[in-house]
C-alpha cells in the first residue's frame, strides 16, 4: 500500500471498527436485534467501502506490470489476479446483498 492510500483507507477501516464497537455494546447491553442489524449493516457498508479502495489500491499497484511487461504470459497472469480480487470482492458483496 502506498503512503497516499493509506490514510483513506486507515480512516475507513477505523469507521468499520467503530461500527462494530457499537454492534459489540448494542449485543452487551440487549438491545433489540432489529438495533443490532441495523448497526451490522454499518460494519458491512463500511467493510465493503474499504474493500473496493484496497482493491483499487492493488489496481494501481499492478498497474505498470500490466503496461510495461515485455511477457505476454505475465500481464495476462496479473489480469487474471485482479480478476479473480475482484471476483472475491464482488461475491462477498453478492451474497450480503442476498
């Protein structure tokens, strides 16, 4: 991760934490779970939100191999890498969404 990224997505993991600090409470506390769904939903949000930004991170990352690479055999390898990131990334999303 580049130090550019890294506040962005330092910031967003830290709201996922405090989303799921409140869920933790909510639970400690027996709050109604109809409160303690909402709040996941926040956690999932937030975790999704910064999912994306480090997958975009690792876009970049792989960005030059991908342009500059004379070996056909490697871009075609690092596409297929963040296809299958991606694909993760996406499923994960897919399946909460259910």
């Amino acid at each position: 991760m580049k130090p550019n990224q890294q506040p962005e997505i330092l910031k967003r993991l830290h709201c996922a934490a405090g989303h799921l600090n409140a869920v933790i409470e909510m639970a400690a506390s027996e709050k109604p779970c109809e409160q303690v769904l909402y709040q996941l939903y926040a956690v999932q949000a937030a975790l999704d939100a910064v999912g994306l930004r480090v997958l975009m991170c690792q876009v970049k990352d792989s960005e030059t191999l991908i342009l500059n690479s004379s070996s056909s055999n490697e871009r075609a390898n690092e596409l297929k890498r963040l296809q299958s990131l991606y694909t993760i990334h996406k499923h994960k999303a897919f399946i909460r969404a259910r």
